[in-house]
C-alpha cells in the first residue's frame, strides 16, 4: 500500500463467500494490513465501484448478470467493485441468439463507454454454458453483437519479411474484434521493420514496429498488412573503390543485393559484427548478399597467383600446371612407368583429389593455399582372372612372368604388374563378334578400353593397378 496510503488501508473489504465480513487490522506505520483466514473461502476487493451498462440487445437475448458468489454487499449493476468475479448465462434457451456449431454468429461484447473493444465472448446457447469475467477497473457497456468475418490480406513484402499473423487460422475467416499479434522472425533481426495496416482503398489503420508489444483488434472490414523494412547505406572502404564497378548505395534490409566487381580480388562483405555470405555468378565478376540491418562496407582481399610443387618418387612422372588462381579447378596427369602403380596426396590431405580417369586427376585451387602434389610410384602386381563363360577357350600372354592358379572355379593369373600389355588368344580370326563381347572390369568396377586385332585371333589390354575381371558378354 505504500506506508502513507491509509486511505487505500481503509477502503480494503474481505468478505466470505456466504457474506460474512470479515475484520481488517491495519498497520499504520507499515504499508499492510492482515486477518485472520475464517473457515469458507474469502473475497478480497477495494471499496471502488463502476457501472457495468447493460443495453437492449443484451435483454432482447434472456440473458443476465450476477456475482459468481452470491454475497450480502452485493449492490447491483450500478456499483460493481473492481475485479469482482461476474458470471453471465442465459435464464433459458433463446431461439432468437442460435448458433452453430462451427462459427458464433453472434457475441456478447465488453466495451469502454468511449468505445474502445475490452473483450468479447461467443454467445452462450444454454443454462449451463456460463461466461465468467473480472470487473474492470473503469465502467463498460455490455451487448450482444453479430459477428462479422473479414479477410486478412499480405502483400509480397510480408511474406519476404517472414512476419506470422497470430492467431494462426484462417486468414479469410476473421472475426471482427479478434485480437491480432505480429512478430517477426527475419532471422531473429526484425525489430527494425514497420508493419502498417491499411483498408482496401488504401487509407491507413495503424503502423507501428514489429517489435513494439501492440495489440490491434480486427476492425469490421478487410484489411491489408505491408511491411516495410529500414533502409542502410552501402559503400566500399577507401582500398577498393575501384575494384566495385557497382553497387546500390542504400538498401532495404532483407532484399537481395547485387554487386559487380573486377581485377584480381576476393569481395569481402562486411558489417560492424560480421562477415556476410554472398553467392557469385558464373561469369565470377557478379555478387549477391542479403542486405542485413546494418550498414555494409564492401572490402576486398587481394588474390595473389598459387604457386604448385611437385614432389615425385622414381617411377613415373607428373604433368602439371605451376601456378593458378584461388577457384581454379586443376587437371594432371600422372603417368607411372610400366609396371608401377602410384599414389597422389595434395598438400597432406587438406585439398580432395579426385581420379578422372586412370592417369588424370583433378582438385579445386583453395584460396591463400600453395600447392604441393606429392606421387609416390611403386611396382605393382595384380591379378587377372577369367569367368566360366571364357576360361576354356581363351589363352592369357603378356610381357612378364606370371603364375595360374584356381580360385572360385575361376582361372586366375597373378603377379601382373601395372602398365604390362595383357594379350588374350582364342578368338580365331574371324571371331569379331566374340571380340567384341569381352568385358575387362577393375575390381572396383571400372570399365577397362579393350583393344581388338581384326587379323589375328587376339584382344589385349593394359593392366590397371588393381585386379581385373574378364567376361563374355
């Protein structure tokens, strides 16, 4: 109560539920008074009073107003203490206020004697569908209303901005004096925006920012949300002006923006806090950002020529290009001697390189990060093994030694080193259609180029440096 305030002190009332009184002890020199807690529920209200306004079309529907507690102190409509516990129901059944079921037609309406919308509950229907309120703390007018439903419209700037309407439901179907919330969620930033409210024909309800805790009654007709989001500067820092060929000087936030840029450069997009990501064209000279709410500074950092080393074993050789760009994709070769398979590692492993096919690879150039390619040949032997459909009649030759054994009811020849020419015989001469048929598969499932002799009797092929399956098709 604050301790000076004894007229408030004075003016508090505890009444039991049946009507009882109940004494009040104040503390003169403290700010609160106390009493004993008696044996049925309490009701606790200052000695303040307003009017609850009651017109004909309330009447009209049999409808009445009580204190949910039937107390002694009651003194009707006219003096209704503040935050007194009221209930309204219906003395009987009234076809006249029908509803149904899937939308209240009609409504019982709470509002200030200025006009202003308190609060609206959807018309009872029967003796036991009761409606409880707390008296406000001025006076009200209480009536019974149709219930009118409007439409709720968004332009494209609402959804770009990512505003959601609450309640979620039916934008088409909104009942007048429904209370409306909007928030933002323009990846947590949209504080800044302002939403305005306008009629079909263009005239202006309200605007206020999207973080302001505003609540806003559906009025009795359509209505139109627009955000319009804050407007920031763009300017490139003194370093790069010449590098940004363009670029906007100002931009809404949360609308995309396109920048064009030369020379030999990384763009840099840059706000007080943080460094932004931006996608770029295909042509590598245009950019797109997603404007913050913030300022931006278009900087740059200087792309300087990568160098590329090579570091190779005995055993073969790598052909390769010596410098490049950041975002260059790079392609070489490494071609083992006969007999020699290789291993390829790019800077230890922190750039991915990728086979093209089998003496071709290829990796991305990384920005600020010098290339070294490391191969490493050594001798390889693998096997050769042919299916059922061909291992009786085809004969295997080759440039070295090798051995045959049986695995798996196939002929297998091992220790053939990578890069030997692995000839097949047995086709006769004019069997061009069986020359054609055969398969020669790696181990991984890698189609090998099959080289056939239209005058002999022969195919043969380069031994890859890994196990080879041999098919008819």
């Amino acid at each position: 109560f604050g301790s000076a305030d004894a007229e408030s002190k004075k003016s508090l009332k505890v009444n039991t539920q049946s009507g009882r009184s109940i004494q009040v002890n104040i503390c003169d020199s403290c700010d609160s008074v106390w009493f004993y807690m008696p044996v049925e529920p309490v009701y606790i209200s200052m000695e303040e009073y307003h009017s609850i306004i009651v017109d004909s079309t309330f009447y009209k529907c049999n409808f009445r107003i009580e204190p949910y507690w039937n107390v002694s102190y009651w003194k009707g409509l006219d003096s209704v203490g503040i935050g007194t516990k009221m209930c309204i129901l219906p003395n009987y059944y009234s076809s006249n206020c029908d509803r149904p079921s899937s939308y209240p037609q009609r409504r019982i309406l709470f509002k200030s004697l200025e006009g202003e919308m308190i609060e609206w509950y959807p018309l009872p229907v029967c003796s036991y569908d009761t409606i409880f309120f707390y008296m406000s703390d001025r006076d009200v007018k209480v009536s019974v209303e149709e219930i009118n439903y409007h439409s709720i419209i968004m332009d494209s700037s609402f959804a770009r901005c990512n505003v959601v309407v609450n309640p979620n439901r039916d934008l088409d179907s909104i009942a007048d004096g429904l209370l409306l919330n909007f928030m933002s969620i323009f990846n947590g930033l949209g504080n800044e925006s302002k939403l305005t409210i306008q009629t079909k024909d263009g005239d202006t309800l309200k605007s206020f920012k999207i973080g302001d805790d505003v609540k806003y009654y559906m009025p009795n007709e359509d209505i139109v949300l627009s955000v319009s989001n804050p407007v920031y500067e763009i300017a490139a820092d003194s370093l790069h002006m010449e590098s940004y060929v363009y670029y906007p000087k100002f931009a809404e936030a949360g609308t995309s923006v396109e920048f064009v840029y030369k020379g030999n450069i990384i763009p840099k997009i840059l706000t007080k806090s943080n460094t932004l990501k931006y996608d770029v064209s295909q042509n590598d000279s245009t950019g797109i950002f997603v404007m913050p709410y913030d300022n931006v500074i278009l900087s740059a950092k200087q792309m300087k020529d990568l160098t590329i080393q090579v570091d190779a074993c005995s055993g073969g050789e790598i052909r390769c290009p010596q410098s490049a760009n950041a975002g260059d994709t790079i392609i070489f070769n490494v071609v083992p001697d006969i007999g020699y398979g290789n291993n390829v590692v790019i800077n230890n492993g922190q750039i991915k390189c990728h086979l093209y096919n089998d003496t071709t690879y290829w990796f991305v150039m990384e920005p600020d990060m010098d290339v070294r390619i490391n191969a490493c040949f050594y001798r390889a032997s693998e096997s050769v093994c042919l299916d059922p459909t061909c291992k009786n009649n085809l004969t295997i030759h080759n440039e070295s030694n090798f051995y045959i054994k049986d695995i798996d009811n196939l002929v297998c020849y091992d220790s053939i080193q990578s890069g030997t020419r692995v000839i097949l015989t047995g086709f006769g001469s004019a069997d061009a259609e069986s020359k054609k048929s055969l398969k020669v598969n790696t181990q991984s499932g890698r189609s090998i180029q099959v080289n056939i002799c239209d005058s002999c009797d022969s195919v043969w092929f380069y031994m890859p440096v890994e196990p080879v399956y041999i098919s008819m098709e």
